[in-house]
C-alpha cells in the first residue's frame, strides 16, 4: 500500500479548489477532506497497478457489456401506474388529473 505521505494532490492545490468551490471549511475539515482524496486516489493507484488481462471482458456488477462496450438497451414499454390516485393527491395543485405548476416567465437570449 503506498504511504499517505505520498500526496498526490498537494495541499497548495487542495485549498485553491476549497476556494474555487465556496467551501467554508475549518482547517480540520480541510485536513480530513485532502486526507481522504489523497487516500482515495492512492486506492486507485494500486487498482491500475493490478495486471488485467487485454483480452478481459468489460463488465459492471455483473452485467456483461455487449461487444461494443455498452449495456444491451431495455425495451420501451409502457407500463400504468396502478397508484395515480395517491400520486395526485400529494400534489398542491391537480387540474383534470394533471399536476398544475407555476408558469415560469423565461427570458430570450441574444
């Protein structure tokens, strides 16, 4: 396993994206959060450090990728929701059984 003191991201880069991001953070927040990014990021090291074989099947929990390397697509079917009722009375506002939202004015873009 490869010592912590291996910091992948210094901390110079750490705070500036603290910044970057408009965190209020105490500074041992800081020091846990670049602890654990760099701990994170020395577990990906040693998983790409493993051998794989080229020929290796992609695959994601268990679900096998099709040859060009993405999930089989599921069919469109459409199936009715047995719970509509239930549904639309949560609703703050239900006109002809549809959800009625507020109009939200939109600005055009030059």
């Amino acid at each position: 396993m490869m010592n912590n003191k291996d910091n992948l991201i210094p901390r110079e880069v750490f705070d500036h994206l603290v910044d970057l991001a408009a965190f209020s953070l105490e500074e041992q927040e800081k020091s846990y959060l670049h602890e654990q990014m760099n701990n994170q990021l020395n577990s990906i090291r040693e998983l790409e450090a493993i051998p794989l074989p080229d020929d290796l099947p992609v695959t994601t929990h268990g679900v096998d990728y099709g040859q060009d390397g993405t999930p089989p697509l599921r069919k469109d079917e459409w199936v009715a929701c047995q719970n509509t009722a239930d549904i639309l009375a949560q609703a703050p506002c239900v006109e002809d059984d549809y959800i009625v939202v507020p109009d939200i004015p939109t600005t055009e873009l030059e």
